[in-house]
C-alpha cells in the first residue's frame, strides 16, 4: 500500500519527498512520504530488536 501512496503524492511536487510541501500535509500524515519512510526504518528497527531478544532467549 506504501507503493500506491508514493504514486498518488508523489507528482505533487518533489517538495513532497522531504515531506514540506502543504499539498501533503494536507492529505494527512498517511499519505505524508517522509512518515511512510520514518515509520518504514522503525518498524525495521522493531523488528531487529525482537529479533534480538528472541536469539538472547534461545541461547
């Protein structure tokens, strides 16, 4: 679903990309690309750390 939201926003404006265009905010932050992208490396982040935690378990 990220795809499809880069493709709406994303002919906006390139402004759009660094997430300081208004055309973008005011869609919401759903459709804000540099939320997508900052929700994106924490959810990796999350996911590292689980991953983390369940290998310390097991050993």
């Amino acid at each position: 679903m990220s795809v499809d939201r880069m493709s709406v926003s994303g002919p906006q404006s390139s402004a759009g990309i660094l997430g300081i265009s208004a055309n973008t905010n005011l869609g919401g932050w759903k459709f804000n690309p540099k939320g997508v992208v900052i929700f994106a490396a924490a959810f990796i982040i999350i996911v590292k750390i689980i991953d983390v935690a369940i290998n310390m378990k097991l050993f």
